[in-house]
C-alpha cells in the first residue's frame, strides 16, 4: 500500500485481528466506513461465513441526515438483523479505526438496540 493513511490503517487492523475472532455463538462485527458510507458485517470466523450485515448503500435506507445519523441507523439495522439470527453478544471489530464519530455513534447505536459488546 503505498498510501501512507491506509498503511498505518492496515498496521492497525492486523494488531487488532490477531486478538479477536468471531465463532458461531459470538460472531465479529465488523465496520467498514468510506468517505460516502458505512458497511457493516457479522462474520463467523471459525466457518468463515457472513452470518448478517447492513449498509448505508443500500437502496431502501433511507439517506437522510449527516453521515453520524446513518451510521446510527445501520447499527440499529444490523442490531436487528443479529437478534433475528438469534446473536445477542459480539465481539466488535472496529477495522483499524479510531472509536470516534462514525464509529462510535455506530457501536451505540448497536449496543442500544440490543447487542451485547
């Protein structure tokens, strides 16, 4: 990776992933923001499968508000998703990225509708 940002990013998720890792009874909720979206994905590692995820890209979201609102909004929606699934605990793996703004109001948003982390 020749940008700078995204090394450093990539240094970061690899010390992260080392530590933590989704199993079928606690997957791994993972975050992806753009500079335009927000991604998010359960993931069980041990049979490496998507159990449930949600995005801001998504057609039928709607998109109002500021980028924080619908980061908001996805970890209500993946909140649902996962109780639907039967997940209630998670293990949560930000990506490399600060616990801020985006992020942040993401994991929030998750652990007020239902998750556990």
């Amino acid at each position: 990776m020749s940008n700078l940002k995204a090394n450093r990013r990539f240094r970061i998720k690899k010390r992260i992933r080392k530590n933590i890792s989704g199993t079928p009874s606690r997957p791994r909720l993972s975050v992806f923001r753009s500079n335009k979206q927000i991604y998010a994905q359960l993931i069980d590692d041990v049979n490496g499968v998507t159990l449930a995820s949600a995005s801001s890209f998504e057609k039928d979201k709607d998109q109002k508000g500021n980028k924080i609102d619908q980061a908001k909004t996805i970890g209500k929606i993946i909140a649902e998703n996962a109780i639907k699934a039967g997940i209630k605990e998670i293990v949560f793996d930000r990506n490399g990225y600060l616990y801020h703004g985006r992020v942040k109001a993401f994991a929030e948003s998750a652990r007020e509708n239902g998750l556990k982390f």
